[in-house]
C-alpha cells in the first residue's frame, strides 16, 4: 500500500469524524485497512521499550508500521481541518441532502461487512442483534451534564476515542452525550493547554487499551466480531434518519443554537409538521451518490490491497 492511497484513505475518515453520527471506524473498514490500523495501534505497547533496547528505534518503528500510522493520521488531520468548514456548512443549510448521503453509505457499507461474513449460525444473528440494540440504544439516550472536571475530561477521551475506532458509533457525538462537546471547543479556543492534554492522556489511553482488545475479538472471533460491529452501523441508521423535528435545542461555543434532542419523521409529512421542504428527489440522488461513494472505495481498496 503506497503512502499516497493510505493518505486519502486517512483523508476519507476524518470527513466522517467530522459528522457526529459517523465513525471513521466504518471507512477503514470498507476501505480495507481496520485490521492493519488496530494491528499496528496494538504493537504500541510496553514491550516497545525492550525491542528499542535490544533491536533499535528504527526496528522499533517498523514493529508498529509507523509509517502507515503516520501517513494515515495526517490525512485524518488534513481531512478534519480542511473539509471542516464546509461539512458544518451543509450540517446547517443543507442537511437533508447530506444526511442522505451518509444513510445511503452506512446501507452499502452494512452489506459490505455482511458479505465477509463466513458462516452464518445463531450465535452470529444474535451477535447482530445485540449490536443494533446497544447502538440504537445510545443514539436515543438523553444527553447529561458531566462537569469539565480534568477526571471526567480524562474518561471522556478514553471513551470517544473508543467509540472512534468502532465502525457506526461516533467518538463526537458520545462527547455530546456525555456533555464534554461543548466544554472541549471551549478549551480548544481559549487554547487551555492542561484540559487539552488531559483529554488527549485519556484518548491515548483508550486507543491503546481498546485497540487489544478489538484486534483479539476480530482474530479470536472473527464473525461474531463482525457481526456485532455490523449491528452497530445498523443501530446507528436512527441517528443520520435525513428527516427530523428538533424537540430541543443547545447553545454552541460560538454562541448559536444549534439541535439537541430530534425525532424522527416521514419525509411525507416533513414539510407538513416543519413547514420546509421534504426534498425527497435530492435525498434520492444523495444516497445513491453515498452508494456510490462505498462501491468507489472498495474497488480502491480491491486495487492498493
């Protein structure tokens, strides 16, 4: 794999950590670099010092892949600081074709992770079933107030970082969740150097902790794993829903309102209860441009593999 296609596939993943409601996790899966990626996350560990030691710094970096780790985080990066502006801008003016799009790719990226799977038993459709409940379970949680204390900031990392890597949960919007959404920007702007460093210890700790895990689960138990990974992206459909009616809403850290708490409507009586329009031929064409979008990635992923 070039430096060049693991870049764009890092690029590809920090558009969808921008949105909350999409996870990275989701485009290193289609893109076929979920397992390298928590593989070589995996390796960053303890025993790190001894190889150092015995073999080396370079033999060191290469244990971890530290180029591919590298290259993918700065196209994760690029991604975030470039395409941010203009996803906040279509999250605001044109939601509907936007969240369409997302839905039509979390669709084909479902089947795409069902087709791996080898053998279908019980085990594997419960697994699936789980993963839709504890998903859909999150999205309609209540937010809380955490306070912004450097304990919780700690956990907050760890848990976002997490739900990151998983494909379907969003780390961002579980820091909504959690209330440390706002309180984060907050000390991203006013540069809060202590608070910044906390969250990013406790998103450290939660990759390296979390990434043993998962990789054990994916070569252990490879179908359930991916069944239940599946069930998650599923779980999450209720959450990028493209027509909404906003119940409640929060004040951002730049002062404007923006949506809390949503319900779900039918595109049919969209505009009748919101009073805009539905644009349904837009969402069409949006999440068939999301099918395309995955179908595009895997056949890139087919060609750099």
């Amino acid at each position: 794999m070039s430096n060049l296609h693991t870049f764009l596939k890092g690029l590809a993943m920090g558009a969808a950590d921008i949105v909350p409601g999409i996870s990275g996790g989701t485009i290193a899966f289609i893109t076929g670099i979920y397992d390298t990626l928590l593989e070589s996350i995996r390796r960053v560990n303890p025993s790190l010092f001894s190889i150092i030691k015995q073999e080396g710094v370079k033999h060191a970096f290469n244990h971890i892949n530290g180029t591919f780790l590298i290259v993918l985080f700065a196209g994760i990066l690029t991604s975030i600081f470039t395409f941010a502006q203009l996803i906040t801008w279509m999250l605001t003016t044109h939601p509907i074709p936007l969240w369409s799009f997302f839905f039509g790719l979390i669709i084909v990226s479902v089947i795409h992770m069902l087709k791996q799977v080898k053998k279908w038993q019980l085990t594997r459709i419960v697994s699936l079933i789980l993963g839709v409940v504890f998903a859909y379970g999150i999205t309609v949680l209540h937010p809380i107030n955490m306070e912004p204390t450097h304990l919780n900031m700690l956990f907050a990392g760890a848990i976002a970082i997490s739900a990151m890597i998983l494909p379907g949960i969003s780390g961002s919007f579980i820091l909504l969740l959690l209330g440390m959404y706002g309180p984060l920007l907050i000390a991203a702007k006013s540069f809060d150097i202590i608070t910044l460093i906390t969250f990013a210890l406790g998103c450290l700790i939660g990759l390296l902790s979390f990434s043993h895990l998962l990789s054990w689960l994916l070569r252990s138990y490879r179908d359930i794993a991916l069944t239940f990974l599946t069930g998650l992206m599923i779980g999450t459909l209720n959450k990028i829903w493209p027509w909404k009616e906003v119940l409640t809403w929060r004040t951002n850290s730049s002062g404007n309102q923006v949506p809390l708490l949503e319900q779900n409507l039918s595109p049919f009586s969209f505009e009748q209860v919101t009073g805009t329009p539905a644009l349904i031929a837009y969402a069409i064409v949006a999440a068939i441009l999301g099918f395309l979008a995955v179908w595009g990635l895997e056949k890139f992923a087919d060609k750099t593999a």
